[in-house]
C-alpha cells in the first residue's frame, strides 16, 4: 500500500464568545472579564493553567472592547499600543530572561498609559502575580495589587468538552464515546488534552483512520 501523504493545512481556532466552554472551573473568570467596565484601578489579571482558555478570554475581551493583544515577549520590538483603546499582555510570566528587563520597562510605561487614560489593562498568566519573577519593583507593586481572575483545574467534563474544541478546530469530529475514553486515559490537565489532540490527529492523518474510540486504545497501547 503506498504511504498515504498527510499536508499541514493549519486551523482556525475558533476565539469567540459563543466558542468559550464555560464550566465550574473557569464561570468567575468568565464573568470578571465581561465585567471589564467595573475593575478596580481599570486592570484584571488573568491566571491559569496552560491550554486554559485565557487566550480565549483575552480575544473574548478583545471584542467588547477593542482592545489590542500582545505578547509580553514582544514588547521589546518596535512601537508600543499607548493610543489603544485597551490592552492585553499575554504571558508576562514567561519573558526570555535575556530581554526581561526591557520588557518589563515596556509594560511599565504601558501600564501607567492606560491608566492615564482609563484604558482597560488586561494580563495573563499561568499564576498570579505574586509569583511572577518581575524585576523592576515598581512594576511587580502594580501588579501585584490587581485583583486576579483565576482559572482553575478542569473537571471531566471540562476536560471532554475542550477536546471536542480542539478537534473541531482541526476540522475532526470525534464520538462522544472516544471521548470519554480520553478524559479518562490523560492526566486531568487543559495541556495533556492539547497534547492528546494533536497526537491522535497526527497519527489519524499518518494512517488515513478516524479517531474513535478503537484507534484511541490502539494509539495509546501502541504508545505505551
């Protein structure tokens, strides 16, 4: 049997307010974002988990308010957003620890911008800023006195419905079955269910084969 050809086409990841699967786990983050009008000090910081959704919740944001998103690792290169009309920094938790300083001196100067103006000031990362390894400690004050929107660990059904996300955006449609299956084989984590997604639409696409149940227990005792 010739080896059958498998394209990257890529995918969209759908980042709509109708797209966000609300649960338990994440409903008080959801409600704190939409509620952008009323934060104290004109500032919310977003905290969670990897593959929690707080990318869905900044570009859900986004929409209310018109808001540009950037990276914090990005706030080194070129001009800075100070006319925006909002703001959202992603991950400044994570900044290259070479160009840390200059970033954090960016975010600063946007920081205090925003707040001249009454611009809403959005931030994410994976915990709160308390934790964060901020170097400049007027920024790290600031930040610190924020109030926090903290997504937290899913459950299963959480879990499988994330999934049924993610494979939709691949264009897979995966049984209800297979899925539950798979909540129950990974750790109960938003990241090792992206990471199972694109593992089993990988070796889908190499075999030519749906996901459904069967070739889940198959991938998964051949990966074992």
């Amino acid at each position: 049997m010739p080896e059958q050809l498998v394209f990257d086409l890529g995918r969209r990841v759908a980042m709509g307010r109708s797209d966000f699967i609300a649960s338990n786990c994440n409903a008080l983050a959801l409600l704190q974002v939409e509620d952008w009008r009323n934060w104290p000090e004109g500032k919310l910081v977003l905290s969670g988990p990897k593959g929690a959704g707080k990318t869905h919740l900044a570009h859900v944001f986004a929409s209310l308010t018109g808001a540009e998103v950037v990276a914090g690792a990005d706030l080194t290169a070129g001009s800075l957003p100070l006319d925006a009309p909002a703001l959202v920094i992603e991950d400044l938790d994570q900044l290259p620890p070479d160009s840390a300083a200059v970033a954090e001196e960016q975010a600063f100067h946007l920081h205090n911008a925003l707040r001249q103006r009454r611009a809403p000031l959005l931030l994410t990362g994976r915990t709160p800023p308390s934790r964060w390894p901020l170097r400049l400690p007027d920024l790290a004050s600031r930040l610190m006195a924020a109030t926090v929107a903290r997504i937290e660990a899913p459950d299963d059904r959480l879990l499988a419905a994330v999934m049924r996300k993610q494979f939709r955006d691949r264009q897979v449609n995966v049984p209800e079955d297979a899925l539950d299956y798979l909540v129950l084989q990974i750790e109960r984590s938003f990241a090792a269910a992206e990471e199972m997604v694109a593992r089993l639409d990988a070796a889908a696409l190499r075999d030519g084969r749906d996901v459904t149940k069967r070739f889940a227990a198959e991938f998964l005792r051949k990966s074992a």
